[in-house]
C-alpha cells in the first residue's frame, strides 16, 4: 500500500517539506493511518483543514497526547489558526479537563509559538472583571445551555450551590466570555474533549443540546466526530455517536 495522492497533498499542506521519522522505521502503520486520516475520513466531512486542526488540538489535549499536540499545533499555525486561537484552545479546555492535564499544554504553546517568533504574551481577551464574571457568566450560560444553571442555583442544597455559582462566575463567566473564539467553536471543542477523554457522557449530551442551541447542528457534530476517529479510536466516537443519535435522533 501507498500513501495516496490526496493524502499526500493534505498530509503536505499542514507539514509542508517535513520527513516523517515514522514513515521510514514503520511505512506500513503510516501508509494505513494516513491514507485512513488524510484521505478517507475527509471525503466523508465538511470541516474545512483550519476547522479539524481546531478540534484535533482540543483532542489532543484531552487524551493528554501532548508531543502529537505539538506536532499539530505548527501545522495548525502553517493552515491560519491564529496564535491566540491557539491559546485560547489550550485555555478553554482548563475547566473540562483541568489544570493538572493542560498545563503541560500551556507549555508546549508557549514553546511552539516562541519557536514561530511570536513574542508572549499575546494580547489579553478577557472581557470580564472581578465584578461583572458572574453576571457575564449568567449571561452567557442562558445562551448556550439555557436555564440550566439558573435551575441548579435555585434547586441544589446549601451546602452545593457553591458548584453552580463556579459554573456561572468561573466555567462560563474567565472562559466563555473571552474574545478569541465564538461560543459555537467553543462549544463544539467541549464537546470534542468529552467525546475524547471518555466517561463523562452525562455532560456530553447536555453539551450536544448546548451546541445544537447555538447554531452546531447535528451534521456538524457528525463532521466533527468523523475528523476525530483516527486520532481518539473507535470507542470513544461510537460511544459519542451513541450520545448524540440519543439527544437528536435521525428523522424518520
């Protein structure tokens, strides 16, 4: 088997003059992977190349992949995701993975961007304060999950109402609302990582409903979860696609 002309071209297009180590030690595993993710599956979504580079980062970060993550982070850069929406990936993914798996992340942007000649830091996009992240929070919260958290504040006991509030001023009100991505991409990226990392599909769906509120229809979670295959294997995408046909069933 070779590695086909469109997978090639692809392949080219994100690591434009790189010799892959791999292809020379092990041809057979790279000519099938390639072909499979460069060719295959990509006949089979509408994701534009900068689109799946966006969610194949997120991903990554989720499966705690982080030398591969490196790897597409330059070729990200190379097909024009920005620096900051590079950061702001690597940030949005703090409040669903946590700080423990991203930090490593964090590094390895500063390192990639660094070696690109970007000087750090970029410039800040926060939008809130002390102040205003909750009500900000809550603002944008009702938008991609409607009443949810509204409910949570008014129905949890005493002593757990403090995990709805850190929804509202820390999850939605430092994350959301920054500039960088819109709240359709970082919705969809959610909805990457939970698919990715496994076990919590409880949240995903309520993160599918959240993308289908905000304008990510259900062909495009689909596009997503075909882009994702094969880098997070086959368990994870049919258990995300079990989810998904369960929250937005196929219309008779």
């Amino acid at each position: 088997m070779k590695i086909s002309e469109t997978a090639q071209k692809n392949h080219d297009e994100l690591f434009p003059g790189h010799v892959s180590v791999l292809a020379e030690k092990d041809p057979e595993l790279i000519e099938v992977f390639d072909n499979f993710a460069f060719d295959e599956v990509l006949q089979y979504t509408s994701l534009d190349v900068k689109e799946r580079q966006i969610v194949l980062l997120a991903a990554l970060i989720a499966m705690q992949c982080v030398n591969e993550f490196k790897a597409m982070a330059k070729g990200a850069l190379n097909v024009g995701v920005t620096p900051i929406e590079l950061k702001e990936i690597v940030y949005q993914a703090v409040p669903y993975a946590g700080l423990g798996k991203v930090f490593d992340f964090l590094h390895a942007t500063n390192t990639v961007l660094e070696e690109s000649g970007i000087a750090l830091p970029l410039e800040g996009q926060a939008t809130t304060t002390v102040e205003t992240r909750y009500e900000k929070g809550l603002e944008i919260v009702r938008e991609a999950a409607g009443e949810t958290v509204d409910n949570l504040l008014k129905t949890m006991p005493d002593n757990q109402k403090h995990f709805a509030t850190f929804l509202a001023d820390n999850c939605f009100g430092d994350y959301f609302t920054r500039n960088g991505l819109s709240i359709q991409q970082r919705e969809q990226l959610i909805f990457v990582m939970l698919a990715s990392m496994g076990g919590a599909e409880t949240q995903m769906k309520g993160h599918i409903r959240n993308n289908l509120r905000v304008g990510n229809d259900k062909q495009k979670l689909l596009d997503t979860l075909t882009v994702l295959l094969p880098f997070i294997g086959y368990p994870r995408t049919l258990t995300a696609l079990n989810c998904l046909n369960e929250v937005a069933p196929e219309k008779s």
